[in-house]
C-alpha cells in the first residue's frame, strides 16, 4: 500500500488533469468524509462530468474499465504499485427492480449524482485545490451532529439496496454516529430483507465491520436491529443464554460473545474476529444443565460450533482459506486451555501450525472475558519465543525412505511408526537418524514404554 501522502497526490493529480482539458472533477464520498474527520482515507473516489472515455482519453495512465456501463474508470499510478484512483461519471441511477442493483444508469448533474448516494455523510465533494465542500445533501451538518442519515426517504432508500441495512449500522459504529430515527426504523423494519443481496456482498460488509477496532459495537448494532438474525441465525439463540461467568456473572451468552470480540487486539485479521463471534455458537445446542443455579455443561460445543462456523462461512461463500481458517480457530477454541498438561509434542505440533498467532488471540480474549487469567496463553507465547527445545517444526528425522533402506516392507504400519518417531523427536527423546532407527528396532522388537504425560520442563 502506498502511503497516504503519495495517494493523495495522485488523486489530486487526476483532479488537475481533468480540469485542465476543461472538465468538473471533485473527490467524491467515502474519501471526504474521512477528510472532514480528521482519518487519513483508505481510498480515493472522483466524480466528474467526463465520460470514461474522455477520462481515458485525458489522463496519460493505465486504466481499466471497470463497467464502462455504469461510468467507472480505474487509473494506476505510472510507478506506484496499488497507487490507484476510481473516476466516476456524474450518474443517477435508473430504477431498482430486485431490491439489489440499478436496471443501468444515465450520466447527470453533481447533484443527482449525490442524491443518488446511499448516507448525507457519503455524498459530498470536495475540491481538492482550495478545500472547498460541495454539498447537496446536508452531510456536513449531519457530520457535525455525529448524525447517520439516509439521503431522502430512509425507506425507498433501502428498499433499492438493501446492502445499505448493513451499511447504515456499518458506518454508525465505525465513526460512532447516531443513527438518525427515521433511518434507525427503516433499518429494524426491513432488516429480514437483506438476504436478497448476493452472500458476497454481504461477506464484505462483514469484512469490514469486523476487521475494524469498532467490530464489537456493530455486532451489538446488527443484533438489536434483527440483522444478525438474518445474516448469522444461529447466534440467535445465545442471547439470554446464562453464562455466569466470574468476569460477566449477570451476562449471557453474547455478551461474553461481545466482550471476546471486545478483547481483540484491535488489528485483529476478519477471520479471526469471525471465528471469535462464532467460538461459542456450539453452546446453545449442546448445553447440558446441572443441579440448578443455572450450572451447565457443553460438551464437544467446539465440534458442534465449528460445523456451524462452516455452514456459514459456505453461506457467505467466503474463500476456502478464509473458511478454514475459521473453522479450525472455533474448533481448537479449547486446545491450549491446559497448555502446561499437554504432551510436549502435542503442544509443539499445535504452536507450529500456521495460524498459532491468531489462536493464541483468540485463546487470551476468551480467556480475559472468562476468568481474566489467560495464564495458559503466556505459557504458549513464552514457549514459542524462547523455543526452549530447538525449532517447533524441525524436518522429521525419518520418512518413509529411510524405513525401506532400513530393511523394512512398506504397509500400512509405516504410518505408525513413522508417528512414534516424530513424537519422540519432538519430545526430544532422539536427536539424529541413528537414534531414531534404533528406536524402530527397539519397537519392532516388543515396543518401549512411551514416558508418562509430562510437562515440557524447559520452559518453567
Ligand atoms: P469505506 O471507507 O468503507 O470504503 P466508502 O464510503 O468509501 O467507505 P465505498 O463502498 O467504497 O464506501 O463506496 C464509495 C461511495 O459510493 C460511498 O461513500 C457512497 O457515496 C457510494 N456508495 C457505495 N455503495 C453504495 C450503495 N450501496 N448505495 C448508494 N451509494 C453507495
Ligand atoms: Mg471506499
């Protein structure tokens, strides 16, 4: 990512250059708002009255098309890679039949062009030679105000795209704005409809609300207005779930969801934020209750969750990486509670795996939302930095190969030995080929006694 000076001279740039071959061209929306809060804009939109091609014509970079149709052109910085500008032609759009998109849209006036928009805070413009804000829509006073308000009636507004139910409490909670009445009624009114919206749309919605630092107050948001219901049903169920947790005693279920989300480190990536809102989804299906006081038990909730973890992340066709990666953080949710009694190698084997950093943030906001103590979790961290017992994933000492030199018929047992082996290596109870073949014979002649569970003693 270019940083942010070198952004914003090239979206100036293009400003420039289209005024010089004589046409209107203004930053536009998403980039404005964030430069009237005082945030540095993650990406750059102008609107200006060239059509695409004139815009291609005009301005000497690269540029892709990006729906000619719609009057969107992409330019790319002639040196700065991911330097990119998105021009759009002023537009209104034509009628919304299927509650999801416009039928096309016809070139117009700025002013068209922003009513056109979906919230006053996203519709202005803003010359970026002298400042100036051009606004059709009241978007600075509702700035001001801390007010998100739907341009013109909240209703027909939602009822064109109904993406922008989420995008209203996206935007609220992540500049903290109040949602304004009118608006707020539409939003809970309509709420069940979103699910006319393609899964892809709605899993970036998502995205960004729970890659920001603000995820845990969109989710309270996306719950009390019936969207969670609509986009994530089985979390439905953990509300007024009784928890009686030592850090929440009065709290349910999701609350404890919430605070976990809470608890993140704010950079925390969208799958381990996802997984964080989905870790307990289990719960609710396999809650046991035990003698009263509302004491219960879950057994293998972290199966059961990380079935429904993958249901959803199907739903919302997200990528396979991202899906695997949920579903493995809800499933081994659990797994390094009792970091210090597992085996060596069992725990060597788990803080290896790829996606440990992200566990082990998951394992301490649980655990900060639990108990408070996430003691497991600095034994993991410690572990990992001092690597007390050489690297966590050294090459196997022995494969398959080395068994048949070794004089051995391959089958099915291989696998089993071979397994023997690396835990022995990882426990360090073999340090080279030699010893490892020797343990082979040594099993093959009647087995050894495996060592008793054992915590790893170099790191205490
Ligand atoms: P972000 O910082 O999250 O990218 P943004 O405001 O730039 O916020 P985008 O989705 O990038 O959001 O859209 C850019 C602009 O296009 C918005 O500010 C808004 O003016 C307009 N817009 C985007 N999506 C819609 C929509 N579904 N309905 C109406 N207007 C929209
Ligand atoms: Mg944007």
């Amino acid at each position: 990512m270019p940083e942010a000076r070198a952004r914003r001279a090239f979206a100036e740039e293009v400003v420039v250059r289209l005024r010089q071959a004589g046409f209107q061209a203004y930053w536009a929306g998403g980039c404005v708002r964030d430069i009237l809060l005082g945030l540095s804009p993650a990406d750059y939109d102008v609107a200006t009255d060239a059509t695409p091609d004139q815009v291609m014509l005009t301005l000497p970079y690269r540029s892709l098309t990006m729906g000619a149709s719609f009057g969107v052109v992409r330019v790319r910085h002639p040196r700065q890679k991911g330097n990119e500008v998105e021009i759009a032609t002023f537009r209104s759009d034509l009628a919304y039949v299927d509650g999801r998109r416009p039928t096309g849209v016809v070139y117009s006036t700025p002013r068209e062009d922003a009513e056109r928009r979906d919230f006053t805070i996203n519709g202005m413009f803003m010359d970026p030679l002298n400042g100036e804000i051009v606004d059709f829509v009241g978007g600075r006073a509702d700035l001001d105000a801390r007010v998100l308000r739907a341009i013109g009636d909240p209703a027909a507004r939602f009822e064109e795209d109904k993406l922008r139910l989420l995008r209203a409490l996206r935007f609220a909670c992540r500049f903290d704005l109040k949602v304004e009445p009118r608006t707020l009624a539409a939003v809970k009114a309509m709420a069940a409809e979103v699910t006319v919206v393609s899964p892809e749309r709605i899993a970036q919605e998502m995205r960004r609300m729970l890659a920001h630092g603000s995820r845990a107050r969109a989710m309270d948001a996306l719950m009390a207005c019936g969207l969670i219901a609509a986009v994530l049903p089985p979390l439905v169920e953990t509300v007024g779930l009784f928890q009686g947790k030592p850090v929440q005693p009065e709290g349910d279920l999701w609350g404890h969801l919430l605070l976990t989300l809470q608890l993140l480190p704010a950079s925390a990536s969208f799958p381990l934020a996802f997984a964080a809102l989905l870790h307990d989804a289990g719960k609710p299906a396999t809650r046991q209750a035990h003698g009263g006081l509302g004491r219960a038990s879950y057994h293998n909730h972290e199966v059961v969750g990380a079935r429904i973890a993958d249901d959803l992340c199907r739903r919302l066709k997200l990528s396979n990486t991202e899906r695997e990666r949920v579903v493995w953080l809800v499933a081994n949710h659990q797994y390094l509670g009792e970091a210090k009694k597992l085996r060596e190698a069992k725990l060597k084997r788990m803080l290896a795996r790829p996606g440990i950093d992200e566990l082990l943030a998951l394992h301490r906001a649980d655990a900060l939302a639990t108990t408070g103590n996430a003691e497991h979790v600095d034994y993991c961290e410690y572990y990992l930095e001092h690597q007390p017992t050489g690297p966590i994933d050294p090459p196997p000492l022995l494969t398959g190969h080395d068994l048949v030199r070794h004089g051995l018929k391959p089958g099915a047992s291989f696998a089993a030995i071979l397994e023997q082996v690396r835990e022995a290596q990882l426990e360090r109870r073999i340090q080279n080929k030699r010893e490892a073949l020797e343990l082979v014979d040594r099993e093959l002649a009647g087995g050894e006694a495996r060592p008793a569970e054992a915590s790893p003693s170099a790191a205490e």
